[in-house]
C-alpha cells in the first residue's frame, strides 16, 4: 500500500472527499513526502478518496513531479499553470466537495491540540475558505499522523542504514578536529560528509566551551577551546533522517564535575531507554531519568529544561509528539514509532552535556539504533 | 535606525498597536531577520509601536534569543515558558489591542495579492482571533515590504561581497569538476565551500544532460555525462544572499546549437539589463528580453516558461515580488532593489540553459555585480 493509498483509508474514515496539501516556498514538508520531489514555487497536491488525484503545479516544474508520481507507482492528474490567473479556475473543482482535509492545526496553543498538522498558510486557508465556502475544511491531523508516526518496515531499514552512516562520519571527528578551527569549519566539514551521501537533515550545531549551555546554539566563526565540546547533528538519505548529539572533551585530563555529570546523564539515559516500549505512557522514560539524575545530586528542574527526545523520521523533528515528563499519561508509546532519547544538562555560561541517540519502540524492548559512549571521548 | 525602529515608523502609519511574528520549527524567516538568530521551537516576537517590544520564547532558547538582541542594540522584554499551558496568558495581553499585524497574506491566489506576507500557519492565525476576539489583525504586509524590499547601504555591501565569494568559488569549477563524479558529489563540494564563509542560500541545482531541461531540477546520484552543465547555487553570509546560475558544457567542441542559444540568451540578459531602473515598470525588462530572443528565432512562450528573475536578499527568493513580462504595467522598480536577471532556454528531454546573474536597481542604470561569460566555459 502506498503512501495515496494510506492516506485514502483515513479519508474514507473521516468521511472526506480528499486531503488537499498546499505548498508555497517548501512550507509544507508533506508535499515531498508525498510527490518524492521538491517542488519550490506554490503547489497544490489533492489525494482523493476516489483515487483520482489532482496536482496542480506551475509549468517549470510539472514534468519533474510527473516523473517522480511514475517512479513511485502513482497515479495522479498533473495540471500545469503558466499564471496564478488560471488557479481559481483549476483549482474551483478540486475543492468544492462535501469535505475536504487541509494542513491545519486546531488548538495549536494547547498541548494536546493539533499543532502538528499545522502546515497551512493562514492567506491559503483562507483562500480556500472564500473559494469553496460550502466546503467543510477539517484539520488533515489524523492522516498525517496514520501516515507519518508509525514507521514501516522499509522505513526502519533506512532508518537503521541512515544512523549507521551518521556514526561513521561522527566516529571520525577525533582525527580531525583541531583546537583553532572554528565551529563553523567543523559544521561545514560534517556537513560536507553528510552531503555525500545525502544530505544534512539540519544544521549542525556545533557548540565550544560555554556555548554547549545553549541547546540549541547557532553554530558560529567562534574558534574551538579546550573544554567541552557538543555536536548535535543529523543526516538524511532518501526518506529517513537521523539526529544525534555527541559530547566531547578537548584536551586531556576532563575535569571532575564533568565526568562526573557526563556519567549520569549516560547512566540516566540508560534508564530512560528501557520504557521506550509498545503501550507505556510517554511521560515515563522521561521521568524515570529525571528520577535518576535527582538521585544523583543534579537539580534536573534547573538543568535540564527540553523535553528527553522527539519523533523522527522523514525529517529531524517529525511527526509522533515529544517525550517529556509533561505529556500527559494518555499519550502512549507504540511499536515502530521512532525517537530521540537526549537528556541535557546544562550550566549557564560554564558548559552543557547533552547525549542522544536513536531508537525504535518495540514491544517489549525497544531497540537502541545508535549508542553513545559511556566514557567522554576526548579530541 | 534598526529594524525595530523602522517597523515601528511603518506601524504608526498603519495605525497599529503592534507587529506580531509567530514562528514555529522555522515556518517565518522574519523572525531570524527581526531577532538575528534562529530560534527553531514555538516563539512569539511582538513588535510594539510605542516601543515596548516583548518576545516569548521557549526556556532553552530565551538566553540566546536576549544575547542576540542586546549584540543588536535592541531593547526588548524576553518572556521565557516552560510549558505550552502557559501561552494563553503570557499572549493575552500582548494581543489584546485595537489593531495588531500579523504576517498573514490577502488575496493570495491573485498574483496581486501580499502572498509574499504569507508566513503565519492557519492554526496560529486562528489561536489569536480567539484569544484576542476584539484585536483587530490587519496584514503586516507593508512592514515587511518597507523592511526587506529596497536594501540599505550596509545590506548593498554585503551584497557585493557575498557575489564576490559565491564567483571566486565557482570560477574554480572548471578545475576539479570530472566526467564520472554524481551532481550530487559537486553539490557536496560546492556547498563545502560555501559553508566555510556562510552557508548554502538554497539547496544547490546540479543539473547534467537532459536533468538541465527542468528548471528546479532536484540533485540527484547521476554522473555527469559530457555536454550541458548547469550549475545554480547561492551562498548567504550573515544577512544577505548570492543566487547564480551558470550553464556549462562538459567536453570539447560544443554543437552549434548549444553555442547559438547560450549567445542568444547572453544577449537577452543584456538587453533586459538595461531596464533595471529606478522608476521603470517591472515587466520591460522581460519584455525586451523575450523580444531579443524571439528575433534569433526562438518561441520564448514554450521555451522560456518561467519569471527573468525574483527579488534577492536575506534569502534567495526575498521580498520585492517577481520579474516577469505578466506583472502589471504598475509595478515599478525602486532604487537599490535587488535582484536576479536569469533568462533560460529549454528543450525538454535534451538541455536547458540558464544564465542568471545579480543586480542592483540603480537611478539611470543598474549596477551589475555579477556578470556571466560571453562563451561558453568548456570543462
């Protein structure tokens, strides 16, 4: 069953018409999940209940996405558009139905709402709204979520391929990274590793010293010190991506404290790993490593202030929801879901450790794609 | 004045309380162009047109989000949550005004409409009628225009050099580009180079044989056969952005054809040169071109389908709309406007060239900071 097909069992469940994707300037990454091909000016992607899909595309770029539908063994209508004139005009029929699916979230600002869905522009939603207003537009939450969330087999296979790859490179970064290089010859060596074999699936962050306190620092012209050294990063091949972080020692002889916080965040993980599995709450890997690092004399309301992990797949942050001590205990695991495991801890203006590696919820254990050091790999 | 500053002169002239971007997992550029650093979770910034400019941003994000704004010399409040549930009442009152701007676009399917505005997810947009249900939101298209389309000196600058690095390493091509190497192992040593002095400013177009015939080809593992090459990449450092496409021919002795359209389409881009002027309505340019072309015997309507060129900036397609013989006779250039100039000519299943280059909008005449070969380069 292909990933058309997929999508029109949910809409035969939700009673619509179809699922219309509308994509301008790569705003919605389900437009390349879906067409296999990135197509950069606005677009339209229209998978019916019936089976007869429409895309509606601007002529440069029709013949590309007609070759990657073929390639991927679906069948779908291409209409081609030299001018925005003619969209009204092509796209009246497309969406005046009962109802019809769109990108949107509901309750965005709650978190049990449906923020994820929420790819739609707010311009092109109201455009839809005004073309087809006896329309009943309904959030595309539930197929993106049937679609994306759980993997499948093929998808885990490039997920495991993926994560190996990543390692490779990431193993390498001892021979080869130099006290005087700046974090941004770092990046661009990773990233030019990644791109070699696919791409990066997000800008590298590469962090020295006190710059590790910010998870999510802007990798700059700033030269590598002695001290710590974080690397969160990730590479894509086809379909799948991967997203690890590697925390490193520059220099020899890593202090105390560092050790000493680098071995229960580790130990800590550890702990966490073992309730990744099929029908446990979400909330509870994330507490039992909180409960570990409290155990352990670290103020983890203090230090460790991101969710333990994230879904992934298709692209670094994906579809599937965080895992955190804060989602509520409804929210559950299920088999072939994949995740970020990454306990942080981090001290203002001194350092951060952060360690994450990859792994698949099975049903009694889950599996641990990658594995980070349980010793500081010092450069 | 800074970009606060600015934004406030454009509000008051709206009569707007407020400018307000919301931006998630990367959805607004506008938000790394207002703040100066990418914040990639759940971020609120609130653009006061008393002054009084307030952020909201997720706690792991909030420090490096107040370090970028006071580099900047920006005074703003910096609100940090925990927790989702604490959104409604930090935005509440930050929202709850006579008329607040959002970036949201009217119109959007007329290619007059303020698409170009269009950043805001239809959640998003939805979530703040309803928590502020009296707050009258109007566009913020004309601050983004006022801010983004014409560029200030230091922008200009920037420019300048930012071409001047993109040419430098592409002018090496010729030397390490091989018969046998994928297009994806040139996009991978040409985004190598880029990201020592900045980073890519799009995911880089290698286009070998026949893949050159469709505009926004994606990369793919091909090896490069003998014949076309077009190469179309961009670099950004700091704030500003190159976007230059050059077309070679891999081999030697290129087929008379090949030569014939590549001068016809040299002297095209020359002539729509000519008319990047202050003042002159933004469809001449293309006019004039597709006249030069349709003189040297090509059917520029199935040849040439797509815009001569977009606006160029803090991104590779910036504010400043299109350049193309379909934009309204209304549509003006302004003085020191930026963008591309990039006539292309394809026959499908055999090549496509392209010659793009970038240009300044000057008072009697345009300011060409990059010029592409008369000839062909032969690799």
């Amino acid at each position: 069953m292909n990933k058309f097909e997929k999508a029109q069992e949910v809409l035969r469940e939700l009673g619509g018409d179809g699922w219309l994707i509308i994509c301008v300037e790569d705003s919605d990454i389900n437009s390349r999940f879906m067409i296999g091909v990135e197509s950069h000016a606005r677009h339209y992607i229209y998978v019916a209940a019936d089976g007869n899909h429409k895309i509606v595309a601007v002529e440069m770029e029709a013949p590309m996405i007609e070759r990657s539908l073929k390639k991927k063994g679906v069948k779908a209508e291409v209409f081609s558009y030299k001018s925005m004139k003619e969209l009204d005009g092509l796209l009246s029929p497309i969406v005046t139905k009962t109802r019809v699916a769109l990108n949107f979230g509901e309750n965005v600002l709650s978190p049990e709402g449906t923020g994820f869905a929420d790819f739609i522009n707010a311009g092109d939603y109201l455009s839809m709204k005004k073309l087809a207003p006896q329309t009943e537009f309904i959030s595309a939450a539930p197929i993106i979520g049937a679609l994306r969330a759980v993997k499948t087999p093929d998808e885990l296979k490039d997920l495991r391929n993926v994560c190996k790859a990543t390692i490779e490179i990431l193993e390498t970064i001892p021979d080869w990274v130099k006290v005087g290089m700046t974090e941004n010859d770092i990046k661009a060596k990773l990233e030019y590793e990644y791109m070699k074999l696919g791409k990066p699936s997000f800008g590298s962050i590469v962090a020295t010293g006190a710059h590790s306190a910010d998870p999510h620092h802007n990798t700059s012209l700033k030269k590598i010190e002695q001290g710590v050294l974080l690397i969160d990063s990730g590479l894509q091949i086809d379909e799948m991506s991967s997203d690890i972080t590697r925390t490193f020692w520059v220099g020899s002889n890593p202090p105390e404290d560092f050790i000493k916080a680098y071995t229960a965040l580790y130990e800590a993980k550890n702990v966490a790993t073992d309730y990744f599995t099929d029908g446990t709450p979400k909330n509870l890997p994330a507490l039992k490593c909180r409960e570990h690092l409290t155990a352990k004399g670290y103020d983890h309301e203090k230090l460790f202030f991101h969710g333990l992990g994230h879904s992934l797949g298709f692209v670094a942050h994906d579809i599937g929801g965080g895992v955190s001590w804060k989602v509520p205990e409804k929210y559950k695991f299920k088999e072939n879901m994949v995740f970020t495991n990454e306990p942080g801890l981090y001290w203002r203006d001194k350092w951060g450790i952060r360690l994450e590696d990859d792994i698949i919820v099975g049903k009694g254990k889950c599996e641990q794609v990658t594995k980070v050091s349980k010793i500081p790999i010092l450069i």
